[in-house]
C-alpha cells in the first residue's frame, strides 16, 4: 500500500474512532505529508503538480508580456489569472515540501518533524493534538505486525523521545544517525529498541538495555545497538604452560566444555605442565589486480618476488604503521590476474587494518611504474580471511603455534580414567585417519574450534576467525617404554590480538587482564598477542586431552548427559 495511502486511512481512521482515555489522544505517530493531498499514488501526485506549476506559469508570463504590450495594469487580475497565482503557489509549496525543506514542511503539516528532532524541542501541546493520530487505533501499517496488534507505548517514554521514535518509525529519521545527533549512545539504543518494537511488533523480553557501555562501541565494534546477549563465561585451569599458571576464560553455552578442559588442565598440572613454541608471526593480506595480460602480470609477480626490490618495497610497506613490518610477499597467478599475498608483523594487534593500510601504500607505489595495473580488490581471498583454506594451513596466518606436553602413565590412568595405548590408537585412527577420510581442511583435531571459539568470545577476538584459527593437527604417542603419552597439537594460523577491537570492552579486558596480556606489551611489542596464542594452544591441548579421553573410556555421554540435562522432579499424583 502506498505511504500516502497510509496516511490518509490513519486520518480517516483517527477521525471516526472514539477517543482514549476520556477523550485525549496520543501523539502522532506519523506526519501528514506534502504527498498526501491527494488520493493517487504518489509518482501521480508529483506528476500533477508538477504539471498544475509549469502550466500556470507559463500562462502568467504570456498574460503579463500581453498586459506590458497593451499597456494594462499588472495588478488587475482576472479570475483565471487568480486561478493560475493559486496554482502556481500551491505546487510551489507542495514541491518544495515534498522535497524536504523542513521549515515550508512544517507550514503544510500541523505537526512538527526532524527539524524540531534536530533542536531538540518539545512539541506544542496543542498544536501536536489539533492533528494527532492514536496508536492504540490505529498501527503505523499493520503488515509490520504478526498479530495485527497496536504497538504498546512504553511509560516509560518522555515526549521528546516520542517524537523522534515516530519519526525513526515513519522512516524520516534513519536510525543510523541517533548517536550522532542525540550524543547520547544508551538513549539512542534505547530510542533504536523502541522504535524496532513498534514495527515488529515484537517486545525484545530477556535482550537486556542497561547496564551496557555503549559509548565504547561507537566505530569499532557494532552499530544500531538495540541491547547486549549475555553470555556464562566459566574458567578452565589452572593450565600450568611454559612455568606459569593461567586461567583461562571460556565464554560458551555448551555444558561439559568447561568442565572437560579443566580436566585436560589438572593432567597437563599433574604431569609437569606443558611447553609452547611460535613458530612464525605474521598476518596476510592479499589483493588482486589485474593487467592487460599474463606477460604483463608475470613481469609485475616477477618484479614483486625479486630480492633487490624487497628492501625498497617494505619501506613503502611500512610507512603504515610504528609496528607493521613487511616479512614476506608470495604471488600467484591466474590468467592476467595476480594475487599478491603480503605477510607482516602487526604488534600486539590482530593486525588486518595495519596490513591493509601498508598493501595500499604498496599498491600506490606499483601503479607508478605498472600504469596499466586495475586493481580490483584489496582482498582477492588469497590471504585467506574467514575461510578454510589450504594456504593458511601450509603457511601459516597470524601465529603459528606448536605447543606439547608429556603426560605420565600413573595421570593418565587415574584423571582421565583410560590408558596410553588406547588413546594413541584413537588419534590415530579418529582424528588422523578418521578426518583424512573425510577430506578434512586443518581439521585433524577432535574439537579445537570448541576451546578456540569460548576463548575469542571471552577475551573479545573476531569469533569468525575461528575458521582459519582452529586449523589444527593433534599427536599423541607412546614415550618412555610405552609408558607415558606425549600429546602436541600444531596450530598454524591463530589469528589474535591484545589491542584493538572487541579487546578493549570492558568484560573483554577484564577476561585479557585475568591472563595477564592485556594490551600492548612495553617491553617487546607483540609479546601479550604470541602469549594469548600460546595460552590458546594450551587450552586446545587439554581439551583434546579430556575429549578423547572420554571417547577410550566411553564416557562421553554419561557425562553430557550428566552436565546438559537437568533432571526435573515430577511431582507425586496421589494414589487412585
């Protein structure tokens, strides 16, 4: 249905019903528009009066040339000149307003609109009630409703909120701009709520509102905030790793998850603790450009890949960042198109804005001796970001991380309750063999991504990174006469960071200041992110230890059943 449409049936509508509350009506919830004079759809409208404007002017102006030639008085008007001044000055009004200039806006419609928003003034009380139309009859348009039921107004909402509700609601305000404008970031979630409410119909029970710093997120994290999810975050450990105790938060939903990598943490204690090594640091970016041949692209891959331009490469690379430093660059070639894959140290961040910042300079630099390089992308999917791909696992992409442990026979027996050979020809057979069967991608594991995802939830990594950050290999065999297990996992693309993003919320810091590598490190930059990728190795490491430890003892179930039901009692029915 049209929005004129729309409008003139609330009026109708507000008109015939009787009024609420003994009388009194509700604010508006929608302005009488420029566009709702008459009953055509809307494009018919601008048609007209358009037309009813060009017309009339044009007759004005030959009347007049012919009144100058005979000498006849201006001022002296007949009826169809007075007509054609009406008409002229009402598609005047009509066009201007329409097309939103808010003080001629506010002449035409008997209720003010975001200019009043924008000064942020009450409405006149009796000017907002001579032209208000009840929500309670009548909803903004009832197919945004499920139930075909009036948006309740919330009590708690002031009038000046109101007004700039039913203007996000009406569509004349978008809902982007509230921070902004109101320069306040609760209210403007809280207006943003508010406003969804009305159009969906739905009340948002159990999203809670307060108790958010929402200033905090404002460019960085999310927009159009309506609320928070609340998320249990338990702690694993303490997981001894390389001489240091760590416990480590664990944001999750899955019952067991905590618990069983508890249980990898007391054996790995129990044994000696476990020992980490960062193989390579270094996050990737890939664009792709593309040139007038395969000639030309080879000469460019050739021209990237030679080691005398390296050196004058980086410096340009480098100018990005105090902290961004070029390592490497691989290409690849597909037909004229080439993807340049650009490695760099990032610091103590993730890094993906400081390598894209640096592969731009880069790009920049090339064009002025390739002028005939398009780029196409600043990402060309080469890198890899987000997706599993077979160059992260064999290059690795952020940290690459081995970390292992030996566990003695006597743990292994009585903590997670099975033996050394049963557990070797698990893995073996579960996560080596069982996963190259299923044509598995850095899969080799048993749940990596269970431990990785709680930790990036906690400790606010990008949880989509999971993908590529849970690429993982897990080894176990007998040392020590057959006595002992030696446990490692290799993870080659652990993608996270200690400043920046998520990790500066306040429940994220705090969860990053619990494992002691909060923000940047002063002493050697990079030091608190290669700590957080160990410290997720180890959590890994023990998750893999109790997971398949439960699998040789055929525990598993018992114990979800055990930790994800709850059992309820039913009640006694008396006897028959």
């Amino acid at each position: 249905m049209d929005v004129r449409q729309r409008s003139l049936q609330r009026l109708s509508s507000a008109a015939a019903a009787p009024s609420v509350a003994g009388g009194a009506r509700r604010p508006a919830d929608a302005l009488v528009q420029a566009s709702d004079v008459l009953p055509l759809p809307i494009r018919y409208t601008n048609f007209l009066f358009s037309g009813v404007f060009i017309a009339s002017l044009v007759f004005l102006m030959r009347r007049w040339r012919e009144k100058v030639r005979s000498s006849v008085p201006l001022h002296l008007l007949g009826l169809s000149e007075i007509l054609a001044v009406v008409g002229v000055i009402a598609s005047l009004v009509y066009l201007i307003s329409f097309f939103g200039i808010a003080f001629v806006q506010s002449i035409v419609s008997c209720h003010d609109d975001e200019d009043e928003f924008l000064l942020s003034a009450p409405v006149p009380g009796p000017a907002a009630a001579a032209c208000a139309i009840s929500l309670a009859t009548d909803p903004i348009c009832p197919l945004l409703y499920t139930d075909n039921a009036a948006p309740r107004k919330d009590p708690e909402v002031t009038a000046e909120d109101e007004e700039i509700i039913s203007s996000v609601v009406a569509g004349r305000t978008p809902s982007y701009v509230l921070e902004a404008r109101l320069g306040d970031c609760r209210r403007a979630a809280g207006i943003r709520r508010e406003a969804l409410r009305r159009i969906t119909g739905r009340a948002l029970e159990g999203l809670p509102l307060d108790g958010f710093d929402y200033a905090s997120i404002m460019g960085q994290c999310c927009e159009l905030p309506v609320g928070y999810v609340q998320l249990p975050v338990g702690v694993a450990g303490p997981l001894v790793l390389d001489g240091r105790e760590h416990y480590v938060p664990m944001a999750t939903t899955e019952g067991c998850l905590v618990a069983s990598t508890s249980r990898g943490c007391k054996a790995i204690a129990q044994s000696g603790g476990a020992t980490s090594v960062v193989l390579r640091d270094g996050m990737t970016r890939a664009p792709v450009v593309r040139l007038p041949s395969a000639r030309r692209a080879a000469e460019l891959k050739a021209f990237l890949e030679e080691p005398n331009n390296f050196e004058t490469i980086a410096l340009v690379f480098n100018r990005s960042s105090r902290f961004a430093r070029l390592q490497a660059i691989h290409c690849a070639l597909a037909g004229r198109n080439l993807y340049m894959r650009f490695s760099c140290s990032t610091g103590d961040a993730m890094g993906m804005n400081m390598v894209s910042k640096g592969v731009e300079n880069v790009l920049g630099y090339l064009q002025n001796d390739f002028q005939d390089m398009d780029v196409i992308s600043i990402s060309g999917n080469f890198c890899s970001d987000k997706k599993p791909a077979a160059v992260n696992w064999i290059e690795g992409r952020g940290k690459s991380v081995v970390c292992e442990a030996i566990i003695k026979e006597e743990v292994v027996k009585k903590v997670l309750k099975t033996n050394t050979s049963a557990l070797v020809e698990l893995n073996m057979i579960k996560n080596l063999a069982g996963s190259a069967v299923a044509g598995s991608l850095g899969g080799f594991n048993a749940h990596a991504s269970n431990i990785v995802s709680a930790i990036y939830i906690a400790t606010g990594q990008d949880p989509a990174q999971n993908v590529e950050s849970s690429h993982c290999i897990t080894m176990m065999e007998a040392v020590n006469g057959g006595k002992d297990l030696h446990v490692s996992v290799t993870m080659p693309s652990i993608e996270v960071g200690t400043v920046g993003g998520g990790t500066q919320l306040a429940s994220q810091a705090a969860c990053l200041d619990l494992l002691s590598v909060k923000g940047a490190s002063l002493e050697s930059p990079g030091a608190n992110a290669r700590r957080l990728a160990a410290i997720v190795a180890g959590a890994v490491l023990a998750g893999e230890l109790s997971l398949l430890s439960a699998l040789a003892a055929g525990q598993l179930v018992q114990s979800h059943m055990k930790y994800n039901r709850s059992e309820k009692i039913s009640p006694k029915l008396p006897p028959e």
